[in-house]
C-alpha cells in the first residue's frame, strides 16, 4: 500500500514537472513580446523601460480603428454562430424531422469536403460581401462538428421533458431558450469561445475579401506591419508611417492584438473540460 501512494506521488511530480514545462514553453515568447514592447532593444530584460511604443501606435486612428472593427466583428459573429448553431442543433435532435438524416449527411460531407478558395471567393463577391466586414462571419457562419456535438447533447436530453412543456403550450422557442440552452450553457460557452478565438484570428477570409485598409481586422493589419516594416513589401500600400516602424513598435501591436481575447479565457475556464465532453460520446 505504501509503495502504491509512493508512485502515485512520484507520478504527480513528473504530471506537474511536465505541465511547468508546457507552461513555461508559452510563457516565454509572451514575456519576450512584452518586454521587447517597453524596452530600448530586444531581450527577455527590461532596458530603459518606456511606454514610447504603445503611445505612438494609439496616436494614430489605425490601430484603434482596426482593434474595435476586429471587436464588433467577434462580439456580433460569435452571438450570430452560436444562435444559428443552436437552433439548427435543436432541430436536427428532433428524430421526426423530416429530411433529418440528409441533412445530416450534408453537414458531415461538409467536414470532409469544401468548395475550395476561388469557388468561395465568387459567391462572397457575387453576393455582395466584398469589402465587408459580414466577410469573415456568413461564408463560415457554422462549424459541422460544434453542431454535431450539440445536436448530440439536445438528444441526450429527456425527450419527455419537451414533450410536458408541448403540452403546457411551450412554443419551441420558449423550450429552447429557457428549458434547453441552460443545459447547454457549458457547451455554448466552450463553443463560444471556438468562435470568438476563430473570428478574431481571422486573415485568410480578411486578406481576400477585404481590400478597403479602412476595414482591416488586427490581424491584417499586423501582417501588413510586420511585413512592410521588414522591408519585403510596397509601403506604399499602406500608411508611410507603419514602414518606419521599429521592432518595439511591433512587439506592442502584437501584444495588443493579443491581450483582448486572452482576457476572455478565464471567465469560461470553468465550462471548458464540461463543455468539450458533453454531447461527444452519443451518435
């Protein structure tokens, strides 16, 4: 007994050895961006510390045009998906929904398979979505797998338990709203946060649908930065000022860029291991 509660310990040491170390790992750039962003020159040490880089990339309106187009598109993205997740999750739960199993086996042929870049790009063009912002949300408005995983969790749920609130004379919204969804909430918080993560990181969509630098997302913008600044590219694409940047410039754009949606990871920690598990085990 005693030898087993001896590995058993030894077991916990390399567990939180090992977890230090992946910690640590990602714990190094970002202290290495943080520090190079209020230092004189580069290095994981403070060298004359100063705040010379952040004040002059919020005295310009590019940056914080670009943070707050990348915010609004995030905050109304992720509430779009997670209503059109949902209720198309709720519905497809429904056995006796007629046409459920094709519709179903077009969400799953949609995991494997895709249009591809320039097919896309036409439909985003010919609807009328060039240069807007609406880009980097409708054409990816539902993710297959999250849907599937929900729709896997609605079913688990007693189907009496809808049945009764029918018979009360529920109408299926109100079942949805305030009998299933807080269910799901740990579920909806982790696929929330998939989306939120997804549409603020967003630069595929960005980079071929928005060509106006007006509407740039952060992450375009900081391609463009880091780009320009390393003197592979056109300034003339951009603002004369971003090619004279220098690295401090950089690193402070990154890490603001950085720090919003890191903000939003410990509010929903809670609902991650709860909200991945749920709905993944049942076909």
């Amino acid at each position: 007994m005693k030898s087993k509660k001896a590995k058993f310990n030894l077991f916990d040491v390399i567990n939180y050895f090992l977890l230090a170390v992946c910690a640590f790992m990602c714990f190094v750039p970002f202290w290495y961006v943080a520090v190079s962003s209020v230092s004189s020159r580069g290095g994981f040490w403070v060298h004359n510390f100063n705040l010379d880089a952040y004040k002059y990339i919020f005295s310009t309106r590019t940056l914080p045009r670009s943070l707050m187009i990348t915010v609004l598109v995030t905050v109304i993205g992720t509430f779009l998906k997670l209503i059109i997740t949902a209720c198309m999750s709720y519905s497809l739960a429904e056995v006796t929904l007629p046409g459920r199993k094709l519709i179903l086996n077009l969400v799953i042929f949609t995991m494997l398979f895709s249009g591809g870049m320039i097919p896309t790009f036409f439909i985003v063009k010919n609807t009328g979505l060039m240069n807007s912002p609406w880009a980097m949300v409708i054409p990816s408005l539902v993710n297959p797998f999250n849907l599937i995983v929900l729709k896997n969790f609605f079913q688990s749920i007693p189907y009496e338990l809808r049945e009764s609130a029918r018979m009360d004379g529920c109408h299926e919204v109100i079942i949805l709203i305030k009998i299933v969804m807080p269910l799901a909430l740990p579920a909806m918080a982790t696929f929330g946060l998939f989306y939120a993560v997804g549409i603020w990181n967003t630069y595929m969509s960005a980079l071929l649908y928005i060509q106006k630098p007006d509407l740039w997302p952060i992450q375009v913008l900081l391609r463009k930065i880091v780009y320009v600044s390393s003197g592979l590219g056109d300034s003339s694409s951009v603002e004369t000022s971003l090619a004279a940047m220098s690295q401090g410039i950089k690193m402070a754009v990154i890490l603001v860029a950085t720090i919003p949606i890191l903000c939003v990871y410990p509010f929903l920690q809670k609902h991650f291991v709860k909200g991945i598990m749920v709905g993944s085990v049942k076909g």
